[in-house]
C-alpha cells in the first residue's frame, strides 16, 4: 500500500495514532499489513465488545447485507424492533432512540433535559470533572476535562462542572433550577474512577427534594463491559434516563438513548431526528452483540476474567511500587496508576505487539479488552507489560 498518500497528507492531525497499516482482526489479535500480530486489550476503545470476525455478528451482518444496508427514520424493519425490544426488556426503561454515537446520544438528553425543564423554569444542568460525554458542542459543555473544553468557549450556559465524588460540593450546587445531573458510573477517559456509594445516594436525595433528572452515561461502561450488562444495574435507584454506544453496535456505529415512562412524551414529533440512527445493519450487528452479552454465563466470563486481570494489575503494581499506583475497575474496564512515563510505557507495549491506551491525562493505563478474553490471554498480556516496566 506504499502507492498511498500518507494519513498526513489526507486527515485533519487530531490523532496520535499508532504506527502500523491495519489487515486485518481475529478474535483478541489485530494484524498488520506486514503480518504482524497484535493482543488487542483495547477493543476499538470499547467498542469491538465480542473481538474481531465473530461468527455471530458476521453471520448477522452478512444476512442483513442481502436484505437492505438503510432504511429511511419513514419505515422500520424487524430488526431494528428486535434490538430495541431486547434491550427495553434488559432495563428498567420504556423507550429509546437509536442514534449513531455516543455523542449524540448525549446530545439527545441534553435536549430533552432541556425541553423538560422549559416549564419548570429548570435550566441548569450539572456534570462533573473528569467526566467525558463526547466531542460535539453540546457535550464537551457537560465534559469535565479542559483539555477538551477551553479552546470551544463560549459552550452551553448554565452548566456547572463540579469535582466529582465530592458530596459537599455537589450539595452546595444545587437547587430547584437544576433540570439534569449527567454523569459516568466509571469515569473511562477521566481514568476509571467509580462513581461513589455517597456519591450516588447524594444524587437520589437531590432528585427528591429538586425534581431533576439524573442521567447516566453508559457509553464505555454499558454492554457487558462491567460484568453486568449495564453498570447502573448495581446502583440503589434507577436513573430516570440512560446514554449507550460504544459495544452497542459490535463494531458498527450504533447508540441509543433510554428513558423512564414520565419522560415518553417529552419530545413531540420532528423535534428531535436522526439520518442514520438505527441502521439496519448496524441494529443487525448490534442485535447479535446484545444477545451474545447478555447471556449469564457470558457475563460471568466477563466477572471472572475482570477479576482476574485486576489481580494480576495489582500484582504488577505491588512489583513496582516506585511506578505504580492504585489499581481500579470493574469486569473488564481496569486502570492501572503510574506516576511517570504513561505514553512511553503504551508506545513500548505497542512495539512488542500489545495494545492498550492512556486515560487521566496519561497518569492511568487503560486496559479494555474484547469481553472474550480468556486468562491466558490475559497472562501474554501481563507478561509482556512486566518485560517493559523493567526499563522505567
């Protein structure tokens, strides 16, 4: 492929990308155009859920190729029913929209957080530092992090950011203007960080006694990621509306929103759209993912080895106590602290054929690995990081 132009001569330069030509994927492996193998403990960022090349997703795919690739939001096709039926039938809610990303995902609640609280004279809403909820205006308005906000301003008005699992804060900001509080169970690019038990019941109390919505962001940690297939299935209350993506699609773009049944007519018709949302092959592809995942005993997979892989990060942790700090998680969403030299040790991971990425501003290594994993792929992994730690 060397008759290509560069990406550099092609693309925008907003990626630090790693530098390989990508063939090809197999189950947990990545293959280069020199044949080249790659461990994959990053799975897309999340989104290759079941690997590369699964049968089932494929199978899928290949079915829907013969029937039609999209439909118009004027007709529906059974699969897109099939997809949103099994996953209403997962949660606690009533409705949904399927969009395309994450982002606009996000981008839906904002408005109709919005919408909803125009009559309430409820304009405000509340998110929280280190979370990130997407790149388009309206989301990087409710992510907490800088680096991707300061350089968009002026953003939404009335957003508050406040430090997140610091309960005091969170109370003082506060009150009946307050129409939404977005936030992530595990922090994903903040550097997984769980929400907290104080945390979560501050948020419930504040419900009761302000009227506002409490929205969760299950973009990264929703479909099976946690071990369960949504992380918000372990809190003490139902969050009134949900953002999924990511995993969703099994490789293809696919997102939805969901919402409690007192928010079902929020939205009246042609206030809110989608072009692509709820494509039929990506709802095919998502359709296969969700029924593969959500089976128990593939959950159970996913706790087992979760906990597996944290045990062996804290092995590694406690090996090298000068480089590495406090290791955190859940299922098969884990960060490891280090206190130097994150970008060094990924690019030095990546070189010896091991793939996983930075989050907290490059103080947490991130590991999420295809939810197939088994514990001796796990093992290839770890010993390959243990082999480069040595050298920082």
């Amino acid at each position: 492929m060397s008759h290509l132009p560069s990406e550099e001569e092609l693309f925008l330069q907003v990626y630090k990308r790693f530098p390989a030509m990508i063939d090809h994927g197999r189950g947990m492996y990545l293959y280069d155009e020199t044949g080249k193998q790659y461990l994959d403990f990053l799975s897309g960022i999340a989104v290759n859920a079941l690997g590369y090349n699964h049968p089932a997703v494929i199978g899928a795919v290949e079915h829907q190729l013969q029937r039609n690739m999209h439909l118009s939001n004027y007709f529906i096709q059974d699969v897109q029913l099939e997809l949103a039926d099994k996953l209403l039938k997962l949660t606690p809610y009533s409705k949904l929209f399927f969009a395309n990303s994450g982002t606009e995902a996000i981008e839906g609640l904002i408005k109709l957080a919005r919408k909803r609280g125009l009559a309430k004279n409820k304009k405000r809403i509340i998110a929280f530092e280190g979370g990130f909820h997407g790149r388009t205006l309206g989301a990087v308005s409710i992510t907490g992090q800088g680096k991707y906000r300061d350089s968009f301003e002026p953003l939404l008005p009335l957003v508050n950011i406040v430090p997140f699992n610091d309960v005091p804060a969170f109370k003082a900001a506060l009150g009946d203007d307050v129409a939404a509080v977005f936030f992530e169970g595990i922090t994903g690019e903040g550097g997984i960080h769980p929400v907290s038990d104080e945390m979560l019941q501050a948020m419930d109390e504040g419900r009761k006694k302000h009227d506002y919505l409490i929205i969760v962001d299950e973009i990264q940690t929703g479909v099976g990621r946690t071990g369960h297939f949504f992380y918000s299935e372990t809190f003490s209350f139902t969050p009134d509306a949900m953002a999924t993506a990511k995993g969703l699609g099994g490789g293809l773009p696919l997102a939805a929103f969901l919402v409690a049944g007192h928010l079902e007519q929020v939205f009246s018709p042609g206030e809110h759209g989608t072009t692509y949302g709820g494509n039929p092959l990506a709802c095919a592809s998502g359709l296969a993912t969700v029924n593969t995942i959500a089976e128990p005993s593939f959950l159970k997979h996913v706790r087992e080895t979760g906990a597996y892989l944290m045990e062996r990060l804290e092995g590694i942790a406690s090996a090298y106590p000068d480089l590495c700090g406090e290791v955190r998680g859940q299922g098969l969403m884990c960060g490891m602290d280090v206190s130097r030299h994150g970008a060094e040790i990924m690019r030095a991971a990546f070189d010896r054929g091991l793939i996983f990425n930075i989050a907290g501003g490059g103080a947490t290594l991130r590991f999420l690995p295809p939810l197939i994993v088994e514990k001796e792929h796990i093992d290839e992994a770890m010993e390959v990081l243990l082999n480069i730690l040595k050298n920082f």
